[in-house]
C-alpha cells in the first residue's frame, strides 16, 4: 500500500529523482527499500542517509557443512529423549522410589534440558548477536553446568535418598 502511493504520479512529483529510483528498484525481488532510513532521519541523528541503511545490510550467509550426525539423527534423539521421560515419570508416580528409575531420572532429565538449552543459545545467542566468543563461553558454560547436575544426581541417587523421594517430600512439605 505504502509503495502503490509512494510512486503515485502526485508523490512522484514532490519527490527527488534519487527515491525514485530507490522506489523503482525496491519492486525488485533482490533489493529493499527501507522508509524509516530516509534523510530526514539520518539529518535529525547527525548521520547520512548511507550511514542509516548500513545498518539493515543483509550479513553475508555461511552455508553449514551437511552432517547426519547433527540433522536428522539429532532430532531423532530429541524426539526419544523427551517421549522417554514419560514412562520414566509415570513409573516413578506409580512404582515409587527405585534405583533404576531414579537412576534413569538422573541421566534423561539433565540431558534433556541442556538439549533445551543448547537450542536456546543456537537461536537466541549465536555469534552474530553475543560474537565467537561469547557464543563458545556460552555454550562451554552449558556443558559444565550440565556435567555438574549430572554428578549431582549421580551423588544424590548414590548418597541420600534419591530424586523420586525428593520430589515426594517437596509436594507434601
């Protein structure tokens, strides 16, 4: 609606030769015109109008490298790791606290939310927004949590009472 009045022949002719040709190529499929970078925008921040659409220029794609492992087999185990908890919680409800379970309990659980997780900084927190850097402290940081909580369910399934138990005297507490 915008472009349709944009190069009506009214706004064509209040219009500078150099947005017109701007408009013009914008019906293309390969290039954008960005409205709100105009140059009265640029002229009220202090910059250029360059320096406003240099900003919205589109960052060059990487193509990843095809890798079963991390494609289909990944989702795969995603897939199998959150329907396996169902019948791990349902068992550990009807049955109570028992090693396996519990022990099953300790591994799938913490796996599963660093598979979340994991996710959550590939979407949210990837080297175009936090830099190289901070994604790999990210994502290092995620993997020594979830070592962490896996020897902590390991110590407290081993030493104390176990993760079924815990829960029953949380919900009652």
């Amino acid at each position: 609606m915008a472009l349709r009045l944009a190069t009506s022949p009214l706004a064509i002719s209040r219009t500078s030769p150099r947005i017109i040709a701007a408009l013009r190529a914008s019906s293309s499929t390969h290039s954008r015109v960005y409205f709100h970078a105009s140059r009265n925008a640029a002229a009220a921040t202090g910059k250029t109008a360059a320096d406003v659409t240099e900003v919205y220029k589109a960052v060059a794609y990487k193509k990843p490298t095809l890798n079963q492992l991390h494609g289909s087999y990944h989702w795969d185990f995603e897939r199998l790791l959150s329907i396996s908890m169902i019948p791990l919680f349902a068992a550990s409800a009807m049955q109570g606290a028992h090693p396996i379970t519990d022990s099953l309990l300790g591994v799938v659980v913490p796996i599963h939310c660093h598979v979340g997780f994991d996710a959550m900084i590939t979407d949210y927190l990837h080297p175009g927004k936090v830099g190289d850097f901070g994604n790999k402290a990210f994502s290092w940081t995620l993997r020594g949590v979830t070592v962490l909580a896996l020897y902590g369910c390991y110590q407290f399934n081993a030493t104390d009472i176990g993760l079924t138990e815990l829960v029953k005297k949380a919900w009652t507490a």
